[in-house]
C-alpha cells in the first residue's frame, strides 16, 4: 500500500499494529517511482516553470485526496465505503483544492505544450490550450491510481484469521480511491473527443496492465528480478509506434529488463501524455514521435537518478529489488541470486542491507549513472529539437537532476 495512504490510515486508527507491521517489511522492496530530485535549486526552476505554464502546480491536486487533510474522510469511509453515499463526491471537491506540490510530469507536459502551440487566434489557443491541461491532469490521475492500485496487500492464509477485516478494510479504501482516480481520468479523456488521443492513452493502460503480469513475483505481489544471462544484446530500442512493448530476451539482461519495467510502470504513460499535447497542439506526426521519445527517455533518467539516490544515501532508505544497481550487481556477480532466491515466497527473508554491501562492491553504482547519463541527454537531445526559447530552456533545466 502507498507510503502516504498508509500514513493517514495509521493516523486514523484503520490498520492493526500487525498490519502496520506487515507494510513496513512488505514496503521495502516496493518498485518507487516517486522522482525526489537532488538539486538544491529545484523549487527554482519549478517556481520558473509554473510562470511559464501561467498557473501554479496545484491543478495537480491529487495529492490533497492522500494527504493528512483527507484523513478526516477516512473515518467516514469505514461506514459507507460499500454505499452511494454523497461523501464519495467530496473526494472530487478535494481534487481541485488550491494547494502547491511538486508533480513534474504535468507540469513538463504543459511546459512542452506551451513550446508547440501555434499562432492561432485566442479563442483557438485558449481551447487547444484548456484541451491540453485536462491531459495534462488525467495522466497524473492515471498515474495516481495505478500506484494507489498496486499497494493492495495480500494477507497469507495462516495470518487471515488474525486481521481480515482490517486488511480488507484498507484494500477496499485502496480500491474505492484508485478506481475513483481511474474512472475521472477515463472521463475527462472522453470528453475531449479526440479519437486519436483516446487510442494513444489507451495504450499506455494496456502497457501499464502488462506489466503487472511481468516477470515472477512473491507471495505480496512484490516483483523480482529475472535470474542473470548473458546477453550480447543489452539494448532496449524505444519506439514511438503503438504495438506492445517488445519483451524478448529482457529477463536477466539487466538495461533491457530495466527499461521494459520502468515503460510498464510509467514511461509508456507519460511518453504518450507528452505525444497527446503535441496532437493537440495540430502537430506532425514526426512532432508527436519526438515527443514521445523526450517523455520516455525523461521518465528513465529520473527513474535511474531515483534509484541512485536510495542505494548510494548514507539514510537506511529502503530499494527495490528490480531496480537498475540490483540488476547491474546480479549481472556483475551472478552468484548473488542465490540470495534473490531466498526470497522467492516472500522477500521480507532478504537481508537488505546485506545485499545492498554486495551491490556496492560491484560496478553497479557507475553503470546506472551512466544509463542515468545516456537517457537524460537523449531526453535534452529530443525536446532541443522543437526549438530554442525559455520554455525548452526550463525543460532541460528539469531533465539535469544529479
């Protein structure tokens, strides 16, 4: 379950000390797509970016319906979360709150739709222009939902006498919340009636549905990595054309089976959130694959930049087992996953911190900075090509994160 539905649940009194327990070790190896850049001068050029785009970053107020103020609601959803009760659509009020928060993917993608709109007369613009900032708030509804989604516990069957109800409990406001999530996206998406954009959204869901069946998994729905081959091809191709993702020969070969990962569980998404602003904007067809691409290569830069971030901080933070520097490391010393294998049933029989003293002992931390490297300047080479102006200026100001 997501680190901040949980902190309000546990807040109020919804989940068990067992349960609470149960997440802690659960949560460890939890894939985390939460982007937390490093420079120092980030509110900078996010605070530079929100006056270009002309609005703060509030419109992207999801995070406020899993914030400490929605917490009140929680207390309330225990009473009426299997009903039609009308509190279900104070969590739509709660969507539009003003508040401020960092949420870069929206805020990229109207940073990319101000440097491709024409100069069409106001009324146009302005149409084109709400058009693209609904896009821009349901890709971060689509995203919002899927990770509320994939925090769904599974309770074992020797524990399920003990907290079924409190699990379940939390499972159904898990459901109830990302479905919410996931229909007003569908919704918002449908009211555009753009057939075009409709098809290229539909088919980052069927990327993101894939990839929850991608490779094995324990008993908590946690993924682990595919065992170590070698592989002369090591590549993934990023392509813009709407077939599936390519999976061939991608377990065990760790930059193919990272990247496949990291387009499941984001890339694809925001890549097409990034392609549908151009759409709208009337653009080319060779337009949209550019921007596909930047969406894409920018989403695996700050994945890497993240995942960098949790195995090299002197903090215990916590990693995830299919991450880049695990699978550099098993590909470097193929005999660590002997230790993987341990935690085939459940992985909370890991000893992390161990691992992680064999990860560092391997060329891992050198080779994901260096696919950190190769994804940011491919990302910066894709939006150089739709001009010089203040707006792509500020775009690769965001891309630079370590």
């Amino acid at each position: 379950m997501s680190y901040t539905l949980m902190r309000y649940l546990r807040r109020t009194a919804l989940v068990s000390p067992q349960i609470r327990l149960e997440h802690t070790m659960t949560n460890l190896t939890q894939e985390d797509f939460v982007f937390r850049p490093p420079l120092a001068q980030w509110s900078k050029v996010i605070r530079q970016a929100e006056k270009i785009v002309g609005y703060p970053t509030s419109f992207m107020n999801l995070r406020w319906l899993l914030s400490d103020e929605f917490a009140n609601l929680a207390m309330h959803l225990r009473k009426v979360v299997d009903t039609d009760h009308p509190i279900i659509k104070t969590a739509k009020t709660v969507l539009y709150n003003e508040h401020n928060n960092l949420q870069p993917w929206g805020l990229v993608i109207l940073l990319l739709s101000k440097a491709v709109n024409p100069g069409y007369s106001t009324l146009q613009q302005d149409s084109i222009s709400e058009n693209q900032r609904i896009l821009a708030e349901l890709t971060e509804m689509i995203r919002t939902g899927h990770y509320i989604h994939r925090g769904l516990l599974n309770v074992p069957i020797e524990d399920r006498d003990k907290n079924i109800d409190t699990t379940m409990f939390a499972n159904k406001i898990a459901i109830l919340i990302g479905d919410y999530l996931l229909v007003t996206a569908n919704g918002m998406l449908a009211r555009l009636k753009n057939q075009d954009l409709s098809y290229l959204i539909s088919t980052a869901l069927r990327d993101i549905s894939e990839g929850e069946f991608f490779g094995d998994r324990d008993s908590q729905n946690m993924p682990l990595p595919g065992k170590p081959i070698r592989s002369e091809m090591d590549d993934f191709q990023i392509c813009s054309d709407t077939l599936p993702l390519d999976v061939t020969r991608t377990l065990g070969s760790p930059i193919r089976e990272w990247t496949l990962r990291t387009m499941y569980n984001g890339g694809s998404l925001f890549g097409r959130g990034c392609q549908g602003t151009v759409l709208l904007a009337g653009q080319t067809l060779d337009e949209q694959e550019k921007a596909y691409l930047f969406g894409s290569h920018l989403c695996l830069a700050w994945q890497a930049a993240s995942e960098l971030q949790k195995l090299t901080s002197e903090s215990n933070k916590s990693y995830s087992l299919v991450s880049a520097p695990v699978l550099f490391a098993l590909n470097d010393n193929p005999n660590l996953y002997t230790t993987i294998a341990k935690g085939k049933r459940n992985i909370t029989s890991i000893d992390l911190e161990e691992l992680k003293f064999d990860i560092l002992k391997t060329d891992a931390v050198e080779r994901t900075k260096l696919l950190y490297l190769e994804n940011a300047n491919k990302a910066a080479s894709y939006i150089e090509m739709f001009g010089d102006s203040e707006v792509i200026d500020t775009i690769k100001r965001l891309i630079k994160t370590l």
